[in-house]
C-alpha cells in the first residue's frame, strides 16, 4: 500500500509550524466586540436582582440577562437542564448570570466586574456521598443523573474474598489553547459562529434551540486541543457570544482567560470505585463486584455516558464468570464535569488494575502472573455478554514486557534527585477500550460524510473535526489509497455546518475507525460513480477521470452502516456494547524520594492494539500524548477545590501538567490486529492511552517504597502521608 | 509611545501605550499572529520569541521595553519561503499536533540549535522546559530537536 501504514506529515503541518493557521483568536472581524461573562458566587442561591453599579461608566457596554434569550434558555445536549444563563437561581458556583461586551476585552471584564447581583443563599451540596436521597434536591427526584446495573453468572459459593476501595480525582483537560468563539451576523438574519470546538453540529444544535430559528451555521477554527473539553462546553460559549451579537449588533468575541477555563469548564469526573471479587486460590477470577460512584456536578452533561462507559470497563480487561456492577452519576452543587479522554473508563480502570495489584499483594503472587491468568482472550465473553474477537491483551503485554527489556536510559538528575533516599520502581497496567459509540449509538447517529470530485481533485466533506489528533491527514491517506491517487489530490473541506455532513461527534475514539470507514465507503461509491458515469470497466481513477466527457462535479455520500451482526439491548444493557476494543499495556520505570515522595518518571514503554495504524506517526502521536495525560493525573495534576466546589488551582501555576522535564523517555510499539469494520482494519485509539499509565504508576511507587496507594493524584504530600500511615501501622 | 524595534529583520514601528504586553504589539498592531496566548502569566511559553537572541515569554514584556531591540517571532522562522530545519524536523517527527504551542516551542527550539547544534536528549528538555505541550508527551518534540540538523544534512 502507497498511502497506509506510513507517517505521511500532517496536511496542516506546514501551516502549523510557520504560524500562519488561524486560530480563533487571530481572527478579527471588523467592528468585533469583546465579550465577559458574570458568573455566580454562591453555589446555591436565589437571584434576587440584577443590577449596574452606577458608579461605572456603561457608554458602549451591553449588557444580556435571561430574558434576552429569544428561544429557549437551554444548552440542549441529552438533556436540557442546564440553562444559557441562570434564571431566578444559580446552582453552580461558575454559572454565567449575564453577559457584557464592550469594545476592548479589558473595558468588558471591568464591566462584568461592575454588574451588581444580590442572592439569597440556599443550602449546599458539595460532597457526593450524600448527594443521593439528599433532602437539598438538585436534580430530580434524587439527585442522581443516571444509575445502572449489570449482572452476569450466577454468584460463586467459595473463594477468597479481596476488597478494595479506590479514588480518582478530577482532572482538567488543559487544552494549551482557551476555549473561544466569535459570532457574527448573516445577511439573512441568522449567525455564523465561528470557534474551538470539537463537535460542530453539538453546537448548532444547542444555537437553534436557543434562537429560536435554524439561520445559524457552525464553523470549526483551528482547534488548540480538546481532549473532550472541548466536546459540549463550546455549545455554551457559543451561546453567549450568540446572544451577545444579537444585543451589541455587531460581532463578538469571548476568549477566555486561562483562569476562568480552568474554573468554570468541564473536568473529569471524579470517582468513588469499591470492588469486591472471589478469586480461587491460583489467582483466577470468580466473582468481581464493582459499586462506582461519580460526582456529575450541577447538570446532566455528558454525565450518563461518561457512567455507562465506566461501568462496561469496570472489570478491567479480565474474565470473570460472575459480575456484578453498578454504577450511579449523582448531582453536587459544583461545576459540572464532562468528556475527558476516556471518558470514565480511566476512573475504573485505576481502580480494576489497582484490584489486580491488590489480589496478587494478598494471594503472593506477582502482579503479572495474576494478570497473565485472567486476561480476556478471544471467544472471552464479558459483562454484557459480548464475545470478544480480535483481542490483544496477550500481544500487547509480551510486546511491552519485550521492549521494557532494553537496559533503561541514563536520565540526567534534576536538582536534589538521585541522592541516597530515592528509590526506583517498576510498575505495569493493561487497559482495553471500546471503540466508537457504546452500543446502538452509532446506529443511531448515522455518521455520514460525503466524497466531492472538483477540478480533479477530490474534497472529503465532513463534520469530523480535526484537533490536533491527525484526522485529517487520516481521511486523505484513506481516500488516496481508496482510488490509487496521491495524497495531493485530496483536501478536506472546511468544517461549516453549512457545507458538511454530521458526521457525528469528534470523541469516543470513533473518528478514524467509524468516519475513516465512511470516508473509505464514499470513495468506493466515487470510483462507482465514475464507473456509471463513463461506462467505463476500469479501476484506475485517472483512466475514469480521462473517460468524463463533462467536467461537472460529482458528489457521492454515504452513512455509516453498523456490522448487522451486533446486537445491542439498551434496557438490559446486554449485547455487544462496542463493535471492537483496543487494547494496551504500559510499563513505568519511575524514582521516587521516599523523604519528599517526589516522582521521577525514568521511562514510559507502552504496547497498543491499533488494528491498523493508518499513520503510525500519528498513531504513536496519540498514544504518547495520552499516556502523558495520564502520567500528569497519576503524580502532578490536582484540582484543588474550596467548600463550595470553586476550583482554587486556576492558574498553569498551581495546576500542574508535566513538562519535559517531568516527562519520561517514551517507547511506544504498535501492535496490529486488524478489526475488520475499520478502514484497513484499524480501530479507535484516541483514549486507551489514557486507560492504564497512572495504575502502573501506583504499581511503581509500591514497588519502590512498599507503600499501597489506592487514590488519585499521588502528589508527593500524598505519596508521604500514605507512608506515614504505613509506618505508623507497622510501629503498632 | 512611538516605538520603533526589530521584528524578523525588519524595522517595525507602533504607537502604543508604554506597558501593551509585547504580544498584544505583535498579534493586533504588526498583525502576527503566530505567537499564541495559552496563559497570560509566563509559564506556558506559547507566545515565546527571541529577543536579542534571548527567549522570553512574550506576555510579559511590556513593549517599551523592546524599543531598539530585535525580536524574531515564528514567523521569522522560514527564509524565502523555505523551512527553517527545526520547522522540517517539527514536520518530519510529529512534533506539532493541535499547533498552538508549536510557534513557542519552534523560537525556543531554534534559539538552543543556534548554541548548540547537536544537543542530547536531555539538553533539549531542558532547553524546552519553559514551553509546555499537552498533545505530544514531548517525545516527539525531543526527537525533532536533536536530529533537526540531520534533517538539514
């Protein structure tokens, strides 16, 4: 193959590398306004009146409360709980209240800081733990956003019974690019808006609910990051800038300031994970009861995916004959988390490789032998009852351990490393990953994307967006190969709604396994066309091209069509919950300081099922990225928050992502196991690199200083106390 | 105040009030956009450029402060029209993804190359401490730096 299996540069590399693409903020409409948001100071209060400090000076300030909104007051995503802008009480300590824009950024922040609102205080919800059958109700009849069960086999009578409890803290996507948007006007009375965003169509969704009317169009500008930050939030930033517009008459632009980002967008979500499992006395599973609490904050969100995608991971990538899990997402008075890489999966599958850790720990056996024993392998059948095939948990580990054999880099010390009380540890964790949409998803979004032949070259039309993972680069390499062109004669469209197909949302390592197989199916149906067109028999696309006696473009579409083999029962949450997984295993070399329990991370070698790497330098792009978000979560990243669920780490300051000096050597292998209903056989690995690298941290850190840590981040203050507990135990 | 500075080896000239942040003078007065703001505060290193063959993070120097100076910026990076061998390095390993902190760490990758040619993995990360990157694990950005002369060759 020309264009597959090859680490083509980026289409939009040299753009990026020069300066010269445009985010949102180098754009600057003429007559542009800056917009500021209000946001609430209590976490629970009545609005009792909103007003303009009279001392300032409002010349060329408009201001927007909810009664501007001239549809719904609704961000409609599953939902439609979450208001625009609060409207007689705020349940979040972020939530926007009104809206201000003036002409110079500086002059609407100052604005928004002169816009006076009394409250009246209402009682808080801040701990989880006591939010279901709270008295304080946030949402419904009792606080929780989404609850599910899943059984399978019948309980075993015998076994040794292992429990554990383990926690994950939020985490903050820190997208190096502000969340940002500009609306403007359309001739015909309608919006454009243009921004950093993921999921264009979320957000046209969300706009025509809101207007009122469906003038509205979405473009995607570069995208500095998202990670699932940038998945549901840009449908609220939209908004703002959306009504800010209609009030000023003229266009507007909110970026946000780092710190605001930082305190009022979507996080992960936080987790409580209690398992309890049966294991016989050679370490093979029996039994494994998972009970899985997340805190949702104040609105549904993504909240009941982000559960449900835990839930059916909460077994790790192991075999059991019997399951049981469940899992609830309640409401807090806290600012509502969101997509995260991973999306719940990484909460669970700390905890399910902790649990593995922990059964070895109590039967005396190595972690790894453990794992060897109870690793899915094909014809496994898990949770749901899905029979797994393609599986590559063994590959992938004998693969990791293979290239963790090589003798470990000589990593220049940092000041006050490496003196006589650090020590070193190695630690290992698998994951697998469902890819795409959990269950009917996919059928029921009906991804489309569509093939346009223009003056002989070929635009892929779709509202797949490109951040900085490659998609781009991907659906050309597809299309190229598809026809046997080179990769110059494919573009891809920009991302307007207006122009492209819903493709269906940029998230749940979906884009180039279900969106690259659409992609792939409309240049089948080109070479089709041109065959139809032609009457011609042959399969060379110039030889067609040469055939046309027009020269008029020509479109082909197509919708994505689910294997109708899977079958999916959403009630009973039984069936085939992802066409395919990937799979991984991550080995960490790590020091540790047992007097500061400062981390140094030594190495990072990691194993990963693509199917097929369309791009492997792509493909390596990703998972050494993902794998570093999960370091950072593991040892570094805490969201420091105060009693009333106000984020106090708001700044590059105070949360903490890895630099290059905190970042290890990183070997990262490919393994293939092609999934057939993936172009070329590849599957999803946008976040299974985020699945497993902070449990073999933990693992790591155990092996150096002997101390259990079951909780995450594992900040140095962490790594001690836990080892002043230890040794406070063992003086007993 | 009527500034006059160097930018990219041309004379550049703004009216601005003394204590406009170098990266407002260069994204809204000179209309180069290539340096980024990730964090206002100088810890990010997204609106790095070179002035007087220093790396500094431009949000935090006040213009007035480069009146006479030479700054070079991102877009100072390629010489008619051809890539600067950071830039093709960038390119050839993967170094940039979502972008937005490439500029800043393209300047300050080129201001180590100009010291030291043939830095060793750990120079780089060291050279590249300021500069912070969420997409790439900066694997790929250490590899780009230390065969960046290789790709020239």
């Amino acid at each position: 193959m020309k264009n597959i299996g090859i680490g083509v540069p980026r289409g939009d590399g040299v753009a990026k590398v020069t300066g010269k693409a445009i985010y949102v903020d180098d754009l600057h409409p003429d007559g542009c306004w800056h917009g500021a948001t209000v946001r609430a100071s209590c976490a629970h209060a009545r609005i009792v009146k909103i007003e303009r400090d009279p001392a300032f000076d409002w010349t060329d300030v408009v201001i927007v409360t909810a009664r501007d909104i001239p549809g719904e007051n609704v961000i409609a995503l599953i939902t439609d709980d979450q208001p625009c802008l609060a409207d007689g009480v705020v349940r979040h300590v972020e939530e926007a209240v009104a809206l201000v824009a003036a002409p110079e950024r500086e002059r609407a922040l100052d604005a928004a800081r002169h816009v006076r609102i009394t409250y009246e205080p209402l009682p808080v919800l801040i701990d989880p733990e006591q939010s279901i059958g709270s008295p304080i109700r946030i949402y419904g009849e009792n606080n929780v956003f989404k609850q599910i069960t899943i059984r399978r086999g019948d309980p075993p009578t015998v076994g040794r019974v292992v429990r554990g409890v383990y926690h994950v803290g939020h985490q903050e996507q820190l997208y190096l690019e502000p969340q940002g948007m500009i609306a403007s006007a359309r001739t015909d009375a309608g919006l454009t808006l243009i921004g950093s965003l993921q999921c264009p169509y979320y957000v046209l969704k969300a706009l025509k609910r809101l207007l009122g009317h469906d003038r509205v169009n979405v473009v995607q500008a570069t995208t500095g990051g998202g990670f699932g930050g940038k998945e549901d939030y840009p449908s609220m930033i939209a908004a703002h800038a959306a009504l800010l517009c209609l009030k000023a008459g003229r266009p507007v632009k909110m970026i946000y300031r780092r710190d605001e980002d930082i305190r009022a967008t979507t996080k992960r979500h936080p987790a409580r994970v209690s398992i309890e499992s049966l294991v016989a006395p050679d370490g093979r599973l029996l039994s494994w009861k998972a009970d899985i609490l997340m805190d949702g904050g104040a609105y549904n969100t993504l909240s009941p995916v982000v559960i449900s995608r835990g839930l059916l991971h909460a077994t790790g990538p192991y075999a059991c004959p019997h399951v049981e899990l469940s899992g609830a997402v309640v409401a807090t008075h806290s600012p509502p988390n969101g997509a995260f890489r991973g999306f719940g999966a990484p909460q669970t599958l700390f905890a399910a490789e902790r649990h593995m850790d922990r059964i070895a720990r109590e039967l005396g056996r190595s972690p790894l032998e453990i794992r060897r024993l109870n690793l899915y392998r094909d014809g496994d059948v898990t949770v749901t009852g899905q029979t797994l095939y393609d599986v590559g948990g063994a590959a992938v580990l004998e693969e990791a351990l293979a290239a963790a054999e090589a003798p470990l880099p000589a990593v220049a010390a940092q000041p006050g490393e490496g003196g006589a009380s650090w020590r070193s540890g190695r630690g290992l964790a698998l994951a697998f990953h469902g890819c795409g949409f959990t269950g009917n998803g996919e059928a029921w979004l009906k991804g489309k994307a569509a093939l346009e032949l223009r003056d002989s070259k070929l635009h892929i039309l779709t509202g797949a967006t490109e951040i900085g993972q490659g998609a781009e680069t991907i659906f050309t390499q597809i299309v190229a190969e598809e026809l046997g062109i080179s990769l110059d004669r494919v573009e891809v469209a920009r991302h307007d709604t207006a122009e492209v197909p819903d493709s269906g949302p940029t998230v749940a390592s979906r884009t180039t396994m279900v969106v690259g197989a659409v992609v792939q199916e409309t240049a089948r149906r080109m070479r089709a066309a041109l065959q139809a067109e032609t009457g011609s028999t042959s399969r060379d696309f110039d030889t067609l091209l040469a055939a046309r006696t027009v020269d008029s473009p020509l479109r082909t579409d197509h919708t994505y069509e689910p294997d109708p083999n899977l079958v999916w029962d959403e009630h009973r949450y039984s069936g085939d919950a992802y066409p395919t997984f990937g799979w991984s295993c991550g080995i960490v070399d790590l020091d540790v300081d047992e007097d500061t329990g400062v981390v140094r991370y030594r190495r990072f070698v990691s194993a990963t099922d693509v199917g097929r790497a369309i791009n492997p330098v792509l493909a390596i792009g990703q998972l050494e990225g993902g794998a570093l978000q999960a370091l950072g979560w593991a040892t570094l990243e805490e969201v420091v928050r105060d009693d009333v669920g106000r984020v106090r780490s708001d700044r590059v300051t105070t949360y903490i992502i890895p630099t290059s000096v905190d970042s290890p050597q990183m070997v990262t292998r490919l393994v293939e196991i092609p999934y057939a209903g993936g172009p070329f056989g590849a599957k999803g690995i946008g976040e299974i690199p985020m699945d497993g690298p902070a449990a073999a941290v933990a693992a790591a850190i155990e092996e150096a200083l002997g101390v259990v840590l079951d909780r995450l981040p594992m900040t140095p203050e962490r790594v001690v106390a836990e080892m002043n507990v230890a040794l406070s135990e063992r003086s007993f | 105040m009527h500034i006059e500075f160097s930018v990219n080896g041309e004379r550049r000239e703004v009216d601005l009030p003394p204590m406009t942040r170098l990266l407002d003078a260069l994204r809204e007065h000179l209309d180069l956009t290539g340096a980024k703001e990730g964090c206002g505060e100088g810890e990010c290193g997204a609106c790095s450029v070179i002035l007087d063959g220093e790396v500094v993070c431009s949000c935090l120097v006040p213009v007035v402060q480069v009146a006479g100076a030479s700054v070079r910026t991102v877009e100072g990076l390629a010489r008619a029209g051809e890539l600067d061998s950071i830039q093709a390095s960038f390119l050839k390993h993967g170094a940039a993804q979502c972008g937005i902190c490439t500029p800043g760490f393209l300047v300050a990758a080129r201001d180590l190359l100009d010291r030291n040619p043939h830095p060793t993995p750990d120079q780089a990360r060291d050279a590249l401490a300021g500069n912070l990157c969420r997409c790439t694990g900066y694997q790929a950005i250490v590899d780009a730096v230390v065969h960046a002369e290789a790709v020239r060759e």
